[in-house]
C-alpha cells in the first residue's frame, strides 16, 4: 500500500463557481489564491483556493451535465457545531 503524506490540489466541479467561492472562503475559511473568468468572460471559470497547505480547485461544471442517481453521491454526517449557520447561509 501507498501512505498518501500530503495532496497538492483536488479540483470540485461546480455548478456556479461564485456561490461555491463564498460557500468555500465564509463557511469554510479558505483564501482566494486566483480567480479566472471563463473564455467568454461571462462569469468564473475556476477559483483557486488556499486550504493550510493544500489548493482547492473550483472549476465550472460544463452546462449539459445533469445531476443523476449514477453520478452523484452523498454521505450523511453527523451536524457540526456550525451546522445551523451553514444550513441558513445556503436558504
């Protein structure tokens, strides 16, 4: 087996990438490294974010993905202390 020690990046596809940035900075205190418009310039493209010594890589979605039983899956966590904060941020 292969003992991981650290990531450099993970990318997250997103279906809007400015609400996943102030999702990801106010909620979960990443910093903002780079931002880059789209080729249209239109809206983000991908967001860059700072995670201790990790990047997190949000990057559009193309539009004719659609969310699926097949391709999406989720996993049911116990609440956080913040998780009445967050759960009110994304009403």
């Amino acid at each position: 087996m292969i003992k991981t020690q650290a990531i450099y990046h993970m990318g997250i596809p997103c279906n809007d990438v400015e609400r996943a940035v102030k999702f990801y900075t106010e909620i979960l205190g990443m910093t903002i490294a780079k931002l880059n418009r789209d080729d249209m310039g239109k809206g983000l493209g991908r967001a860059d974010l700072r995670c201790g010594a990790s990047m997190v890589v949000l990057f559009q979605r193309p539009s004719r993905w659609k969310a699926t039983s097949s391709n999406v899956r989720a996993q049911r966590t116990k609440p956080s202390a913040s998780a009445g904060k967050t759960s009110s941020w994304l009403k």
